[in-house]
C-alpha cells in the first residue's frame, strides 16, 4: 500500500516515528507540503498513493492575509474534492479541533467541514478527543482512536542529570519544574508564571521554547520581572538538546488552557517525568491520580506547591510510572492500527 503524509512536519519525530513503524507494515510513506494545492495535486499524481493521510490542516489555510487565506482555501478544498474523486482515500489524524491562534477561523472552520465530508476515515489519540470531534463534526461511525505513540528512543537520552543542570547552571538541589515546547497564548504559560512567583522554596521554573513572536517574548519577560528563579531559553531547541532540558527537570508543567492531543505530555513520559496538568482533554486518560499532579479550576499554585514539598523519590517513582505507560504504547501497535484503518478507508473508498 502507497501512503502520501501531508504535510512534512520536522518540528518533532512524531511523523518519522510512524513512518518507519508503517514500513513494517508494508506501508510505503512519502512525505510532501500541504501549503501549495497545486503542489499536492502534482505530488499525488506522482506517487499514486491508495491514501493521502492529513495531518493538520493549517498549511491548507494560512496565507499572507485574509484574501490570500481565502485563495488557498478554496484550491485546497477543490485538490482535495478531485484527489478523492480520482480514486484515492483520504485518512485524517484530528490532532486539534480548530487552529490554535485563531487565525482566519471561518477558512479554518470551512476547510475542516470539507475534510470531514471527504475523509472515509479518521483518527484521533483519545477517548476525550473523540467526543470534542462528534461534538464538533457530527461524526462518530469513521473515527477511531489509535494513541499517541511514544518518544522513547525518538530524541537522544544519554545526558545525566547532573551534566544537564551543570550545562544550564543550576544547582543539584534545587527543584526543577520545566515548561518544554513552542510558548503560545493557550498554552496558559502567563498563569504559570504567575502562580510560581507566588511560591516560595528552592525550585526553579525553567521554560525552553521558541515564541510565538516578539509581543510573546516581551510578555514574558514582562511578567517574569526580576524573578531569578525563572530562567528563559528562548529559540528554537534541537533534538539533541532536548534530553538537556528533560533531564534537568523534576517535573515537567502543562498548562494548556485547551489541548486535545498532548504529544508534549508524551514526552513528558517518555523521558521518566512527571507532569502538572489541568484535569482536562487527554490528562485523565494518560495519568491516573498517583502519576501526576492534576488540578481543576484552582489553577496550578498547589500542584507546584506539592511538587516542590514532596520528595525526590516520590518524584522519581511518579516519573517512572510515567515511562511505563509512556512505553505501552509502542510505534509498532499504533502502525498495526494505523494501517489497519488505511485499508479500511481504501475497502470503504471504492
């Protein structure tokens, strides 16, 4: 069976990682851009592809303004109508129900109610996430939950803590509470930061990410003050970099004020870590109450407040619990069932 993926993200290995789990399956993946329409007609009519498998819709949208949005909505939703006439079935992985900075929600909103008429099948990582996309899309019979694979052996892991601290100057002792990603509006950093200055003890809130621009980052720094406890690394965190971030931390703070699918909570995991989280989205199924430090509408204060109380072997039994489920759900599953809905797509296409 021949796969074309769009549209190539390099930002992290989740695409890789199902790749080659897929090719085991006698799978045959291309990757190629979303962001041309005739780009992507041109692409699929070279590789012939029995599935095009959508990831996320932004590239379909986004343009240089409202006008050229538009233009790119409409010639995305024709290539796509004309690739599914043409004999190709379309998969999508729902990775969030809207985009995430509300850019042009009425082309967003209208390329997403195109996908879903044209898709014969999606997938989405949770039981959560399926009830926000019947709640939404009004569709429930084509979607199956298949779970987010994990990141173990996806980044490098050979840092020691102490190494990874000494790099990033902070002392053995001190409680490391980690933000980790790209540092955007819903991510509800503003409310963390808030919440760490509140608290008192020997922890330090690291937060590595690249923002979303310089309003984000003057914010930031706004609000951070003169608080030496906050330590800033703003940019771009290349793979080999990320076990030095994960490795210094203690826990690792998820703030999502919305989140449908938390490939960063996975990470989490992955690297033998606890999380703060709101009791929200996919938390609930991924942690249960002994793994990790949820909390509801009282906000994260407390939950770094008992991240800080406990001790460091309570931590690290919390984290390796964290790794044992991150570990379960293994690339080679998720590509059996991957797989396994791409021929049921190409079965219901024809």
């Amino acid at each position: 069976m021949k796969v074309l993926m769009v549209p190539e993200f390099k930002g992290n290995p989740y695409q890789r990682l199902l790749k080659e789990a897929l090719e085991k399956e006698e799978v045959e993946v291309t990757m190629a851009d979303s962001d041309n329409p005739s780009l992507l007609f041109k692409k699929v009519k070279e590789v012939r592809p029995d599935v095009l498998h959508v990831h996320w819709v932004h590239p379909m949208v986004l343009g240089r303004n409202w006008f050229t949005s538009f233009l790119k909505v409409l010639t995305g939703g024709s290539a796509l109508r004309t690739i599914r006439r043409r004999g190709t079935a379309i998969v999508w992985t729902v990775h969030n129900i809207t985009d995430h900075e509300k850019r042009f929600p009425r082309w967003d909103r209208y390329i997403r109610r195109r996908l879903v008429r044209l898709s014969n099948r999606m997938i989405v990582h949770s039981n959560s996430a399926l009830k926000e996309v019947e709640e939404a899309y009004g569709v429930s019979d084509k979607v199956a939950v298949i779970r987010h694979g994990n990141y173990i052996g996806g980044y490098p892991d050979a840092v020691s803590r102490n190494d990874a601290r000494k790099e990033l100057d902070i002392s053995a002792s001190t409680r490391v509470i980690l933000f980790f990603g790209y540092v955007r509006p819903y991510k509800g950093l503003e409310e963390l930061i808030r919440s760490f200055k509140e608290i008192k003890g020997d922890a330090v809130l690291l937060i590595a990410g690249k923002p979303d621009g310089e309003n984000t980052k003057a914010e930031l720094e706004r609000l951070i003050g003169k608080d030496e406890r906050i330590k800033l690394h703003l940019g771009y965190v290349p793979d080999d970099k990320v076990q030095v971030f994960m490795g210094a931390a203690d826990v690792v703070a998820l703030p999502f004020r919305e989140i449908l699918t938390s490939g960063s909570a996975v990470l989490a995991m992955s690297f033998g870590r606890t999380v703060i989280a709101p009791r929200i989205g996919p938390m609930e199924e991924l942690f249960d109450d002994d793994m990790a430090f949820l909390y509801g509408e009282d906000g994260p204060k407390g939950p770094m407040e008992r991240a800080i109380s406990i001790s460091a072997q309570e931590l690290r039994e919390m984290g390796d619990q964290c790794r044992i489920r991150a570990r379960s759900n293994d690339w080679d599953s998720v590509a059996r069932s991957t797989a396994a809905i791409y021929q049921d797509a190409v079965d219901v296409g024809r």
